[in-house]
C-alpha cells in the first residue's frame, strides 16, 4: 500500500542490549523508533557509558513514558523525573537512572537516537 508502513516494536530490525538495557529499534520510511526498557537498578553512567565513552549522555531524547519512572540529572544540575504518560524531550548532557522496583519502558521517537544509543 503506498504512503502507508507499519511494523512492530515486538519483531524489530534491531535489538541492543547493553547491561540492564534492551532497545528494540524498528525502521519505517524517513523516520526510526525504538522501544526501550530500563530495568530497576539502571544508570547511564554504570550501564551505557561504558559503550558511549563520553562524561555524560550526548544523546537528544525526544520520547513518550508507557511504564517506570526514570529521574535525569542534566549537566548544569538541572533535575526532572519522568513516568507513565508523560511525554519528554532531554538535551545531550545528561546522567539518568530508574526510580524504584518497576521496568522502565518508553518509546523514542528521535530517529538519531533511535538509530545510534547504546553503539560503540
């Protein structure tokens, strides 16, 4: 069907899965989207900065919370805690962790992000 495309996040293209971390990645034409969940214990700074090398997140968010709660630290100190319905747009420089005992869950619709978090 032309100008019409679906896929699901359950069969993507793509499935990273650094520590405490899956990131399921599907493409659609001009546009890419990832499904990712954060297991209770998560930090970017123990968990991806390892495989981002960088200090902080250089990573543009751009997203919407299904499930969880994740609380950010931004680098100037700024803080924001996000949770289940809450849509959220997050600058490059940044730590962020899970708050409390439930899986994180959230869709990234960035397609920079979405193509590139969590790779070497």
């Amino acid at each position: 069907m032309a100008g019409m495309d679906k896929r699901s996040l359950d069969e993507p293209d793509e499935s990273r899965r650094p520590d405490k971390t899956v990131l399921d990645v599907v493409s659609l034409p001009g546009a890419t989207v990832g499904r990712i969940r954060l297991q209770p214990g998560w930090r970017w700074s123990e968990c991806i900065k390892p495989i981002a090398g960088t200090a902080s997140c250089q990573t543009p968010h751009l997203g919407y919370v299904i499930a969880g709660r994740l609380h950010l630290r931004d680098d100037s100190g700024a803080e924001l805690d996000i949770g289940p319905g809450d849509a959220y747009q997050v600058a490059p420089g940044h730590d962020a962790w899970v708050v409390g005992e439930e899986q994180f869950v959230a869709l990234e619709f960035d397609s920079k992000t979405a193509e590139t978090y969590a790779t070497g």
